[in-house]
C-alpha cells in the first residue's frame, strides 16, 4: 500500500487520480479547497485536508499536517488556467 498525496482533488484529474488510487488499495491523502468539496472524497476513502495552494500560509499549514509522514508519491493537480496572465507565475 502506497500513500499517495493528490494536492487538488476536488474535481477533474485529481479527483479521477484519489478514485483510481483508493480503488487499488493505497492510503491517499486528498487536498481540497472547500470543506464541502471534501465529503464526497471522504465517502470514497480518503483522507481529505483543507487546503488552498494559493495562499502561502495554507501550504505551509499543510506542511505541518504532513509532518512526519512519509509520502510514496504527490500529484499537485491545483490550478486555474488564465490565458491572460499565463506568461507570467501566479502571485494570488
């Protein structure tokens, strides 16, 4: 059993990658911005965190909620696409 840490699982790839890993027996460890987003990824079989990744000060609340643990492997999946800005690293 892997433990498997998908940064970004409420919807899309990350939430089809949580599926996918609990399915084959892995612990996984789900990020998701919303508590709310969270239930569904808990009735699945996840262990769900509240985390925004583009707040500075909740990724690093994330780092010591993962203190200690030892991750097999992370996916970061979290993101929103802006054309316009995208030449450019997000600041918010």
């Amino acid at each position: 059993m892997a433990v498997i840490l998908v940064m970004g699982a409420s919807r899309g790839i990350g939430r089809g990658l949580v599926r996918a890993c609990v399915a084959r027996g892995d612990r996984v460890i789900a990020t998701v911005r919303q508590r709310a987003d969270g239930e569904a990824l808990r009735a699945e079989g996840a262990e769900v965190l509240v985390v925004d990744v583009a707040d500075p000060a909740s990724v690093s609340g994330l780092a010591w909620q993962l203190d200690g643990q030892e991750i097999d492997c992370a996916w970061y999946v979290a993101g929103v696409w802006d054309a316009g800005t995208a030449a450019h690293p997000p600041t918010q």
